[in-house]
C-alpha cells in the first residue's frame, strides 16, 4: 500500500475535494478549500474522504466517545443503532414537559 508523502497532501485533498464535487460526505454541504481536510482512520492510516474541518472534529469526538464506551467494533454498533433510534417513530408518544419552554438564563459570577 502506497502512502502519501507530507508534501503530496494537499494536492491530494484538492483532487479528492474535486472528486466529491466538493460535498462533504458527512453533512452534505459544500465544502470550501480551506474548511477542507483528508479526514483518515486512526487505526490503519487509509485515507477516507475530505470533510469539513468540524464535520472531521465530530466524527473523531463521536468515535473517540464510542470506543470508550465498548470494545473492539462495538463503536460502529453503537453508532448504527443510535441511527436507527433516532428514525423510530415517536410522535405518538407525548411530549416532554421541558420542551418548546425558554431555558433560564445563569447568573454569572
């Protein structure tokens, strides 16, 4: 497996963005180049897509945050099941009682 040399990164992010049309596969915005980075896998070191620069924080924060909390691939698991949590159907349950009031503002100190 080749792998990319510092100096080549940025003409490789810049074909790549051209590649996607320059849409992020995470939020499905454009990106601009310089919200661009090549987001890679921590584990093998494959280069995935180029993302926006907070798309790329939240996937690694949102991984991170998995693999505490399971072992081994569980972290995808975890991931693929709160997906199909959100799109259950809940409306026929009721609602809750702090939704839709104003959040109280904090002192500060």
């Amino acid at each position: 497996m080749d792998t990319l040399k510092q100096k080549d990164i940025k003409e490789y992010r810049e074909a790549q963005l051209l590649a996607q049309d320059s849409m992020c596969p995470l939020c499905g915005l454009t990106i601009q180049p310089e919200e661009a980075v090549l987001d890679h896998c921590h584990t093998e070191g494959h280069v995935r897509m180029v993302l926006h620069r907070s798309c790329n924080s939240a996937e690694g924060r949102i991984l991170h945050w998995a693999g505490r909390m399971s072992k081994g691939d569980c972290h995808v698991t975890f991931v693929e099941n709160l997906l199909d949590y959100w799109k259950m159907e809940h409306s026929v349950n009721p609602l809750h009682p702090k939704h839709g009031k104003p959040k109280p503002k904090r002192k500060r100190k």
